[in-house]
C-alpha cells in the first residue's frame, strides 16, 4: 500500500529535528565537590581553555546517596563502649566518629574545620575559649544542640562521681586544664581552662557531643550500650564480636553521606581478614599485617595502603608497682641502659619490611626536636650503666604486651626479651587479649615492663607531650614524675609568645628523652588493605573517616 506524500514530508522533519538537538545538545555543567561537614564547599575544576577538548567524565562527580551497597571494614578488635567518656581506643573512636559529631573536626590534611561550631575565638583573660555554634542541628531523638548541650557534655566528663578512665576526661581536660563551661546565650557557650593553652580549640574538637535528656534519664550501662548521637549514622545492630551495623540518618543537618549501611566486624586473625578481602566479603582492612603484603599486592580488585602514622610503640617502666624489676626500672640508668640494649632497628627492618625507624622521644615531625635522636643500639655501654645501678647481672621481671592491638605487637616484645636477654637480663613477656590488657591499663595495674602505643592528631608537641601532662593523668601510664618537667609545665600554661613556648616544648621532649619513662620503638606505619571498589584513603591519624567514602561505579 502506498503511503500518504505528507506523511514523508513529517518523517523528513522529524530527521531534521533529532540531527539538530544532537548537535547543539550542551555540556553538563560542572557538579559541586561535596562539602566537608561544617566546611565550605571544595573547589570545582576550572573550565578548560577555549578550543581545549573536555573529556567526559567516567563516572558522576557526586556519587549517589542510593546506593544500598554495605561498606564493610574489618576491624582487629570489637568496640568496648561507646559511654563517650569512656573511649579509650582507636577502634572505639573511628566507629563513634560515625555517630557523634564534635564542635570542631581535623580534616584529612590535618587543619581545624567547623563542624558544631562556626566559629571560635581567646577572649582577653587567656584562658576561656568562646564557641558560636549552629543552630540546626538535632540528636536523633529530636533534642535540640545548643549552648546548655555544651555545657552539660563539659560537667558530665569533669564529674568526679563517674570515675572516668576515657580519652575526653582522662587526656582532654587533663592536657589543657578545662575547669568548666558558661553558657552566654543559646548559641554562645565558653568553656574554662585553667591557663593559656593556644591548642585547646584542637582538643576540643575531639569531644563527642550527646544530648541532655537521654543521658540524664539512663543509667551507664545503657548509654554505653545504646548511643544517642547526631551524626550521619544510627547504631542499628550489634552483635558482640561478630558484627556492628550502622545505618545513615536521612535527617542529618549535614551533607549525607553516599553509603547508606556500614558494616564492622570484628576479625582477629589477620589473615582471616585478608582471606575476606580477598573473596568481595569485606571492603577494607585495617592493622594487616606487612607480610600479608605480597598476597594482596599480587591479587586482583585490591591494593594494600600503608601510610606513615604517628601513634608512638613504646615499652614502658612502671615507676609505682611493686613486683619484679619494679625498684630496678626506678632508676634512671636502668631505663637508659635497657633502650641502649634493644637492637630497635633491625626489628622493624625483620618485622617490617624496612618500614618504620627508631625513634628516642615522644613527639611527632613537624613539631619534634631535631635535637632528641634515637638511643644508639651500645650493649657494652648498657651492662656498664646497669652495673653501676648495682645490677651487674641485669634482672628478672615480666613484659606484659597485647596480643594483636598493634602491628606486630607480641613479636615486637618477644624480639625486646631476646636482645634483653644478650646483656643478662631474664624477661618473660606475657601476651593478653585487649579486653583485659585493657582494664589493666585503665587501672594501671601493669608489671615493671609493658608495651603500648598511644596516638597522635599531630596538633603540636604538647598534644604529644601531654599523655605525661602530671603523674595524676590517666594516660601517663608509667606514673613517671619528673620536677623540672612539672615546673616546665606550670611555666607553659603561662607562656604566650610562641618561639618561648617552642623552647619549653623543645626542653620538655629532651627531659623525657634523657630520663626514658619509655623505651623508645618506633611511630608505627598503618597498613591498610581496600578493595578497588571503593574510594576512600587512609589518614595518618588513624581515623578511619567513611563519611565521604563511596563506592567506584
């Protein structure tokens, strides 16, 4: 059948149509990298030059909040608490970053950024920090943030009744003397220190925030059970030592974040974790071991990401307990002797692949004294200073370390005995579980030896310095006092130019140096494992931040 002339003439048209929207159909305009929480947006790319050639993009600038894939993070140990009082480690934090926010957060490039807070400034007696907060901003059950929430989260840590043994409490308030808050309006508060300290705005962006009502209205044990917070995500399910599930809050004042489940499970045994990178059940592992690295560098779909981080490995002498080798490690000659006697070097050039140096002192580049260098590896010198000590044939005593908190942890120690033992010295090392390795650090009920690692924000050298702020704080472990460090310490509090306040910092890492509460290990590198599917990088803090973290499409 023959069709219609005028319906040739419309098929003609139609042609003419579709080959002129395909030629002038315009570019899709630049996207907005998304914003830090609290933050300005980033920058976008610049437009290329005219005449230039723009190739599309692979895959969308912004990722999709749709996505329903669970991010899931192997993690080497279960949380203890989330009581924010009571978070004492890095696994405890990085799970809690998630659900609590903080007046003010250390972006990945180490600068201080908004979070609660817009803005924050000394007033003129030198010691009280005033905070301008948001006024947006609810915790899941729908209380609303403001200045009396500062303060209430400010008296509940100080509060003597609790005891509090946590990282806020024991090593926050503690480092830089917070003696109270004042609210100056809803969204004003003040918070009081004892004396000047310029790094207090960085301290105190790592107090989590939680709500009046609901911390007043349940006891302890639930809290530390049941976390009420106002971050991008709930806690959903927890199944001790199987898995911790997290789920985003689509009512966050914030920008969302592009994963919608977070999934932790605890894998104690490194090579398990490995094994469930390496099968797609699990998308980053944390603390892998370096001679896992060759397996994963030759596998497909995943890559190791070790980074260089400044948590400081250190054996340290208790200088209050009362077994053996306690009276021994109380002398200073004794604790130069046993830094002296310890081969650092070639054990993480045997455990670590080369990475990882010795180190003699407690603060972190950029802010270490060049000055304080490692303890040179000198048996000879070691047995002559343990023998003047009176102990010509060095001592008995116990080296109590964790068993898979740190990397290489109960190896570290073991190689420490072995070189120990080659100027005399008996040393049973005694590995425990971290739940109970824990308590007994928390209580400092710890033998003559034991090994740790405490982290760094890289703030400044107090920040570092400050886990030995007074023989009181709960994280000076060692209950090491000093007398010209308390009077260094006093003198800081009220030194406000800063070249002065670097001389005292400077004085401050070469006292601990020369007098050795530790014995110096190393700034441990963080090996992590990812999978190719997700885009997301390591910090040298530590923190384990998946709030922008999405997957590749």
């Amino acid at each position: 059948m023959m069709k219609h002339p005028l319906y040739k003439v419309l098929l003609a048209l139609l042609a003419m149509v579709m080959l002129i929207t395909a030629c002038t159909t315009p570019a899709p305009a630049p996207t907005q990298a998304p914003a830090e929480p609290g933050g300005q947006p980033a920058a976008t790319q610049p437009p290329a030059e005219p005449g230039g050639e723009v190739e599309p993009p692979a895959e969308p600038a912004e990722p999709s909040i749709n996505d329903t894939r669970p991010l899931v993070v192997a993690m080497p140990n279960d949380v203890t608490t989330f009581e924010p009082n009571q978070l004492s480690t890095r696994t405890d934090s990085n799970i809690a970053e998630h659900i609590f926010d903080r007046l003010l957060y250390m972006d990945a490039n180490q600068q201080l950024q908004p979070m609660l807070a817009t803005s924050w400034e000394l007033l003129e007696d030198n010691k009280t920090w005033q905070f301008k907060l948001r006024d947006d901003v609810y915790f899941w059950d729908g209380e609303h943030f403001n200045a009396e929430t500062v303060k209430f989260v400010i008296e509940r840590g100080l509060d003597p009744q609790y005891n509090w043994t946590g990282n806020t409490p024991g090593y926050i308030f503690n480092s830089i003397g917070v003696v109270g808050a004042e609210v100056v309006d809803e969204y004003t508060v003040n918070i009081i220190l004892s004396g000047f300290q310029p790094d207090a705005p960085g301290y105190l962006g790592e107090v989590f925030m939680h709500p009046i009502k609901y911390y007043q209205e349940n006891d302890l044990e639930y809290v530390a059970q049941n976390p009420m917070g106002c971050g991008p995500y709930k806690l959903v399910k927890w199944v001790k030592d199987d898995q911790l599930v997290l789920e985003r809050w689509d009512d966050y004042w914030g920008e969302l974040p592009p994963i919608k489940t977070i999934i932790f499970r605890p894998i104690p045994e490194a090579s398990t974790a490995v094994a469930e990178l390496l099968a797609g059940n699990v998308h980053v592992v944390s603390k892998v071991p370096p001679d896992q690295s060759p397996t994963i560098d030759a596998a497909d779909g995943v890559h190791m990401a070790p980074v260089k981080g400044g948590r400081r490995i250190y054996i340290g002498f208790q200088q209050t307990c009362n077994g053996d080798g306690c009276e021994a490690v109380r002398d200073v000659r004794v604790r130069q002797a046993l830094n002296m006697a310890v081969d650092v070097q070639t054990i993480l050039d045997g455990l670590f692949y080369g990475q990882g140096e010795r180190e003699g002192g407690m603060v972190n580049p950029p802010h270490k004294n060049p000055e304080v260098k490692a303890y040179p590896y000198d048996p000879e010198r070691a047995k002559e200073l343990l023998a003047e000590a009176g102990y010509p044939d060095c001592f008995s005593t116990t080296l109590a370390t964790p068993n898979g908190r740190y990397s290489k942890d109960k190896e570290i120690a073991m190689a420490v005995a072995a070189d120990l033992a080659k100027i005399g010295c008996n040393i049973e090392v005694v590995p425990y579980e971290w739940t109970t390795y824990q308590t007994m650090i928390r209580s400092k009920e710890l033998p003559a030896l034991y090994l740790l690692g405490t982290g760094s924000s890289f703030l400044s050298a107090w920040y570092d310095l400050s886990d030995l702020v007074s023989v009181e704080a709960s994280t000076n472990y060692v209950n090491w006092q000093n007398d010209e460090w308390d009077e260094l310490v006093a003198q800081l509090a009220e030194t406000y130019d800063p070249e002065e306040r670097k001389v005292i910092t400077d004085r401050l890492q070469m006292i601990v140096h020369e007098d050795a509460p530790w014995l110096f290990i190393y700034m441990q590198v963080d090996w992590y494992a990812v999978s190719d599917l997700v885009d997301w990088t390591p910090r040298p803090d530590e923190i384990m931040d998946f709030r922008h973290t999405s997957f590749i499409n």
